[in-house]
C-alpha cells in the first residue's frame, strides 16, 4: 500500500470515527434529557396524587423563589450558594416530593436569570435528587456528623451529575482520559461546594428547621380535604 492510500485510509478511518462519536453523543444526549424528563413527569404526578392544597403549591413557589435568591446573591463566588442548603433543608421538613420540586424548579427558574440551555436539565436533576434523597433521609438528620457527611457528599455528587452535559457538549463522550481529566478538574469546585454546603448543614439548621417547621404547621395542617386540593393539571 502506498503512502497516499496508508493516508486515505487513516482519514477515513478517524472521519468514520468522528462520525461515530458525534453520533453516540447526539444520542445519548436526546436519551437523558428523555429519562430526565420522565423522572420529573414520575414526580409531578406523585406530587400531584397527593392531591396537594393550594397553601402547598404556594408554599412550594415561595421556597423555590428563597432558594434561586440564594443562588443569584452568591453567584459572584464560583460553587458558594445558599440554593443547595435551603433545597435540602425543604426535603428534610416538607418531604421528598417536595425537595424535588423545590430542587428542580430552582435549576429553571434560576436558569431564566443566569443563562438557560440543555445542560439545566442535568442541574434541574442533580438539585431535585439532592432535596429528594434529603427527603428520604430526614430522620437521619438529627445527627450532626450526618448532616456533615450528607453535605459534603452531595457537593461532589451534583458536581459529577452536571458535569454530564460538559462530556456531551464537548464530544468526548467516548473518550475516557478527558472525562477523568473533566472530573478531576472540578474536584476544587465540588469540594467547595461540599464544604458550604456541610458548614450551613451545622450552622444553620436549627434555625432553618423551625422556620420551615412553623411555616409547614401554619400552612399545611389541615388543608388535606378535597374542596381544598387541585389538580396540576388542570
């Protein structure tokens, strides 16, 4: 084989390959935003069985709006926010359901302020995960060296969430060494993130607590019936 037909040859093999790789990207990329969109459909509709009070669905946009405040005020410091504290504590006093909400809506909502594209999808996600497993383990809280480990673990779990739609967006979803390279790049930001994140979880989570607790009595309590529930999806 000659020298041009060696070349011809490794350009159609690395154009074939770059094809491929674009390929599975796009795929991939159209198959999580699906399976995100039916993980938040899955919880809407578990929302919305609860027949939920219009006191929740207010209460639930409040919080939402308390927790996008508490991410724009800071988003001058790279990974220091109040969003990621206030989401969890809403899962630890309002329920997973309600942690996912809060979670997922904060992604969106904040994104319309800061800059919206696929990649919210995955924050939406990494943020609504993060009040549900609160949610799911609210009376493990208690325990302070808990709420510490909680924290610092979901600084870095919703870091790596995240960090999904970077993979995808710069086409090295079939490449292991810039993914590791990707991931170990954020280890500072995710740490940090982690660290805030614990350090709220101790300070503040007393305080945060019965706030949330009086607001959950005054509002909620009471409000089960059916005259006063609606549907979402009306």
């Amino acid at each position: 084989m000659s020298a041009m037909d060696q070349m011809l040859t490794n350009m159609t093999t690395s154009g074939n390959a770059v094809v491929n790789s674009q390929i599975f990207t796009i795929t991939m990329v159209i198959f999580l935003i699906l399976f995100i969109v039916g993980v938040f459909y899955a919880i809407f509709k578990m929302y919305e069985a609860k027949k939920p009070p219009v006191e929740s669905i207010v209460l639930i946009a409040v919080l939402t709006a308390i927790a996008v405040v508490g991410r724009i005020i800071l988003m001058s410091i790279p990974a220091v926010n109040l969003a990621s504290f206030i989401i969890i504590m809403v899962g630890v006093v309002f329920g997973k359901e309600e942690g996912f909400l809060v979670g997922a809506l904060t992604a969106f909502v904040s994104g319309l302020f800061m800059g919206m594209g696929y990649w919210v999808l995955f924050q939406m996600l990494a943020w609504g995960l993060m009040g549900a497993s609160a949610g799911f383990l609210a009376s493990r809280f208690d325990s302070v060296g808990f709420r510490i480990v909680f924290g610092l673990l979901w600084g870095f779990l919703y870091g790596w969430i995240t960090d999904i739609s970077a993979i995808f967006y710069s086409g090295t979803a079939l490449e292991i060494t810039p993914i590791i390279a990707l991931y170990l790049n954020g280890v500072s930001y995710d740490l940090t993130h982690g660290v805030t994140n614990a350090v709220l979880l101790v300070v503040l989570y007393d305080w945060f607590k019965k706030m949330f607790t009086r607001a959950k009595v005054k509002y909620l309590s009471g409000h089960s019936s059916d005259s006063e529930s609606i549907s979402l999806s009306d």
